[in-house]
C-alpha cells in the first residue's frame, strides 16, 4: 500500500473549486485512493461531498493512500494537485 | 373599479406596474413518512439512482447554457450529485427495503448534516445538497419541481419569500413581477427584484391562499396588489406610468432639484461581474463599494497586493468620478470565520463593522494601506468610511488612521442611533457622514432587518427613523459636511425627496433605481422638498407618512 503525506497549498483550503479538481483527478485514477486528515478516518478521494466534508484548510496535513497496480504514480500525481495554490490558478 | 376587486397591502420595493395571471412559486417536496416501497430493492435502487443521475443531467445542461460563476455553482451541484459515496448510501437504503424517495432524501440528509457539521463555510454546499435533494425526490415522486414554475405564460410570481437560489430559474421575459407573504424592504426578494428591474411587493400576507390563475395588478412603487382589477384601473395606471417612462428620458446627468439644488447620484456596488456594466451608470460615482467579498469564503484575510488589485480594477473604472469605500463590514449577518467572534449571544449587537478593529487592528490598517496605494494615480476620487460608528471618538480614531495612510477624505457611516443622536459631534471628528438607514432602522427599532414579521417597524418612513437623519443631516450642514445615504431608503423616489429636503448631499442606490430618483427631484424644488420632509416627519406613522407625501407630491 502507497501512502503520502501532504500539506494543503490551496489559501482557500481543499474546499470549491480546489475540491472539485482534486475530486476529477482522483476519479482518473486506475486505483482507490483514499484521503484522510491526520487522525482522521479516510475517506473515498472521488466523493466530493466526503473530502468536503473533511474541511482541510490551507496548512493543513493530509494523507493520501491508495492500493494495487499504479498506486505510487497516482498519489505522486494527486499530491502534486494539493501542493499547488489551485484557487490562485486560472 | 368595480365592487369585486380586492386590493391587498404590502410594502413597494420595486417600481413599475404589471398586471396577469399568479403562479406560486414550487415549494420543496414532502416525502411521505409512511410511503410504502415496492417490495423490490432492486428495482426501488434502480428508480433512486436514475432519478438523481437525471437531477445531475439537467444541471450539467443547465450550466452549459451559462458561463461564469453560475455556470461554476451547477456544475459543482452536478458533481455533488454524481457522488459515487452519496450513491452507494442510496443503494444501501433501499437494499434495508426503503421507498426511492425515502432513500434519496434520507441519504442526502445525512451528507447535508455532514456537511453543515463541517462549519459555517459549508452552509452554501449544504443549501446545494438541499437544493438537489429536493429535485430528485420532486421527480421520484411525480410533484412540480420546486422553484419558479413555468406555464407557458407570462405571470406575476408568488412565494412565501424568495431564497438567492430561486433567481436561477427566474426568467424575466416570463416573470411580470413578484410579490412574497414575508420580507421586507431590505429582504432578498427586494435586492433580486430591484436588480432584474421587476415590479416587487414585500410582506403582503394577504396573497396567502391565492389561487394559481388568478389575476393580479401589481404595483411595486405603491405596495399594492389588486386582485382581479378592473380593466379601466390597469389600463390607467399603466398609461401613468408610460407617461413617467417617457419623463425619464428627458432627464440626464448629475442630480439637481428643480431650482438646481445639486444632490449627488451615486451607486452601490460589491462584487460585480460585469464593471464595465456598472461604470456605464448614469451617474456620479459610487456611493457605497462593499468589500465584504474580498474577505468571504475564506480562511484568513487577502493579502496587502490582492486587495489592492481588487480596489485598483473599480478605481480605475470609476476614474474622474467619486468612489466611497466602505471598510470591511463582518459580523452579523456577514460572518466570517476569521474575524467574527464564535457564540456571540446577539451577534447584530456584537463585534462588527468597525468594531472589529479593536480585536483585529492589522485588518484595518491592511486594508486601508490597499485601498492609499490602489488609490494612487487611479484618478478617482476616494473616500473611505467605516461601518457601525457609534461615538465620535471612534470616527476621529478611523479618520486619523486613514489620513496616516494619506487618504485625504474620511467619514463615519451613521447606522447605530447613537452616532446620529451625537451627529454634530461624530461630524466634527471626521470628513463626511453616510446614512446606511437600513442598520439604523434596524437599531432604532429594535427589529431584525431579516424579520418579515417586522417589516412594518422597519419600514424607512417611520417617523422615528426620519427624525435621526434629520438630526444627521442638520449636523452635516452646520459643521459644513457632506451627508449621504445609502441604504434602501435612498432609492425610493418619493422618499428620495424627503431626504434632500431634510439637507442630504447624495444619495446612492441601485444603478436601476436612478433614472426615477433623478426625475423625481428634478420636479421639486428644495423648499418642496423641505415641505415634504416636515409632512413626513410629522406623520403618526410610515404608512400615513408616506401617503401624506405621496398625496402633496402629485408629480411622483
């Protein structure tokens, strides 16, 4: 099992539109991942209500985790999404 | 008019008069509590998760046809409803051998709670979900889709009270005007209605129970609803009112009373799609620019540069013309999570406006710093002022802050009774006063301004609320200040004149509102105005206040 963790770059935090590019991204992806605030329970990365629902905000750690064929290259492409300022990008 | 008509009383919140058919507006679905499933899990799953896939399909069509924001927020409402997690707790309930529509609207509340759960930045994602919710139980269970209704036809919207969210599938080639049991002049319905250029009536209860079909004259300048009108009476106010749209056409350019008092015409403006829209007003500047928006939705304030980026866009637009900047107004009704104080017991009567400063100094002087440097070399003529003034200390005490930051014109917003019971003194501490009657009301009367029920004590004729701009605007010409209003007040024409006649200096309003400002004072002299102003005052209350003038400004 892959597993990764990051800090959230977005200032608005993981919330809007953030959200949704991450969501779309993970829903790409050939494998499950899963995203979870640190001593949280993780959370399916293509439900947007759930990573919603998490309320990361910008500065906050999160871990992404994912398992099977493609695991390392998925989460290298997803936290590289959540390593961006995304709200400040056209 | 004939024996049969009805005429119902509501509060007028924006002119023009319209006369047709009523349609209520689609309230949200109930879902049965004992509504009985089929027996087939399966097919009860299948039945659900077609109905929300199909909720999601029209949003994803409807957001296709917009660009922009909106097209932004349906499509993130589609996406909410596409969830996979959202589906499988769907499949899961009707497999516990639940309804369709029991499932779907159980499972959305359950991610609604979660959400709302999640903190105060998630109510808009959690009024979505609800919003969705109710489209795919709607479908499931065969009754019209909540919202605007659409016969065919053109007709006069009714409702309970409008939600921001309604406008969406609001259609002003199909909407003749919209009238709501609840509300008053500064409810959301007043803001929608006024920015679409409909006629609107607020806080009429007696629509309550108005068949769908019935026929309807509204009159948004008046307040009044008629029911079925006698022909004779549409075809009269509806040439009145043609006579005054023609009038409009023949007055231009900076506001002056008939014997040529100038009244500065400003507008409101917040976040603004379209500037180049705004800025092609026929008027003077802004009165009112609300910088609330920079700072909502977000978990820690904009920077120096980005605010001033923001400021320097509007200035820029508006250069050779006068723009007053209201600092940051959080608190109340505008919460944010980085400034407002959690478990205020009263929050309108807690940390806000202005006094935000004294817990979070750096916000203010930030933004007063973006607003100098964007200022600069913009060409516009900026002033600053600061919401929720109550002393005269605290007006000296924002003044000198912006002078340090070299923004020449500062002034005070008088909206707590207070600052205008000390109006001489607030004046004299700082550069200019704006009314914001829509606070003042508020805080005069003890009332909510969101509190439809209260829609009579808030109603900016009242006398009492008269006599404090009275005061205010006293104070400005004995100390040689300007006074400006910019509440909802200013934008009725008939008050309008009330307020130059009591010594306003500007009044500032919705760019649909002007054009009936501008010819109202241009048909009344100052001393008119004056006279009107003591008829106003002297009334027992807002109603026969505004009658009265009405009544003695046969003009309007």
């Amino acid at each position: 099992m892959a597993q990764r963790n990051v800090v959230i770059a977005s200032s608005v935090g993981l919330h809007a539109r953030p959200a949704s590019l991450f969501v779309r991204a993970a829903a790409r992806q050939p494998v499950k991942v899963t995203i979870a605030k640190v001593g949280s329970d993780p959370v399916d990365a293509r439900s947007i209500l759930s990573v919603l629902a998490l309320d990361a905000r910008n500065g906050d750690e999160v871990v992404l985790s994912a398992e099977g064929e493609g695991d390392e290259q998925s989460l290298v492409e997803l936290a590289a999404l959540l390593e961006r300022d995304l709200d400040a990008e056209p | 008019m004939t024996v049969t008509s009805t005429q119902l009383v509501g509060i007028g919140v924006s002119p023009g008069i319209a006369s047709g058919p009523v349609q209520w507006l689609a309230p949200a679905p109930t879902v049965p509590v004992d509504l009985a499933p089929s027996g087939d899990p399966q097919a009860e799953s299948r039945v659900a998760v077609a109905a929300v896939v199909a909720t999601a399909d029209e949003l994803d069509v409807s957001s296709a046809a917009l660009t922009g924001p909106a097209a932004d927020v349906l499509a993130a409402q589609a996406m909410m409803a596409r969830d996979p997690v959202l589906g499988d707790r769907i499949t899961a309930l009707t497999a516990e051998g639940k309804a369709a529509a029991v499932a779907v609207a159980q499972a959305f509340d359950e991610f609604r709670e979660q959400l709302a759960a999640a903190g105060p930045y998630m109510a808009e994602r959690a009024a979505d979900l609800e919003d969705i919710r109710n489209r795919a139980v709607a479908r499931l269970l065969g009754v019209p889709m909540p919202g605007v209704p659409d016969p065919g036809y053109p007709f006069v919207l009714l409702a309970g009270d409008l939600a921001p969210a309604d406008t969406v599938s609001l259609d002003p080639t199909h909407v003749l005007a919209i009238v709501t049991e609840h509300g008053g002049p500064t409810s959301h319905t007043a803001i929608i209605s006024k920015s679409l250029g409909l006629p609107a009536v607020v806080g009429c209860a007696g629509i309550r129970g108005l068949p769908a079909g019935t026929t309807v004259m509204v009159d948004g300048a008046e307040g009044l609803v008629v029911v079925d009108p006698d022909e004779a009476l549409v075809g009269q106010r509806l040439a009145r009112l043609a006579a005054r749209r023609s009038a409009i056409t023949g007055v231009s350019g900076p506001g002056r009373t008939a014997d040529g008092t100038a009244v500065q015409l400003l507008i409101n403006l917040g976040r603004e799609r379209n500037l180049g829209v705004v800025a092609a007003a026929d008027a003077e500047g802004v009165g009112l620019y609300r910088t609330e928006f920079l700072f909502l939705e977000r978990h820690d304030a904009p920077s120096v540069e980005e605010q001033r980026v923001a400021y320097a866009e509007v200035f820029h637009t508006f250069a050779g013309r006068k723009v007053v900047v209201r600092t940051l107004d959080a608190g109340a009704d505008k919460p944010l999570g980085f400034v407002t104080q959690p478990d205020e017991p009263n929050p309108a009567l807690g940390v806000r406006g202005l006094r935000t400063s004294r817990l979070f100094p750096d916000l203010l002087d930030g933004q007063l710093r973006a607003i100098a440097r964007a200022a600069a070399g913009s060409g516009a003529d900026v002033w600053v002022m600061a919401p929720m003034v109550s002393t005269a200390a605290e007006a000296a005490g924002f003044a000198a802050q912006a002078h340090s930051h070299g923004l020449p014109v500062a002034g005070a917003m008088v909206e707590v009774p207070a600052a205008a019971l000390q109006a001489p003194a607030v004046a004299a501490a700082c550069d200019f006063l704006s009314l914001g009657t829509n606070d003042l009301a508020q805080y005069t009367f003890a009332a909510d301004r969101m509190a439809g029920e209260l829609a009579e004590l808030l109603d900016p004729w009242q006398p009492a609320l008269l006599e404090l701009i009275r005061i205010t605007a006293h104070a400005g010409r004995a100390t040689g200040r300007p006074v400006g209003v910019c509440g909802e007040a200013a934008s009725d024409p008939l008050l309008a004149l009330v307020l130059v006649g009591f010594g306003v200096t500007s009044l500032s309003m919705a760019p649909t509102s002007l054009p009936e400002v501008r010819l109202a004072l241009s048909q009344h002299s100052l001393a008119e105005c004056q006279a009107l102003a003591a008829m106003a005052l002297r009334a027992p209350d807002g109603r026969a206040g505004r009658e009265a003038v009405r009544a003695a400004s046969t003009k309007v």
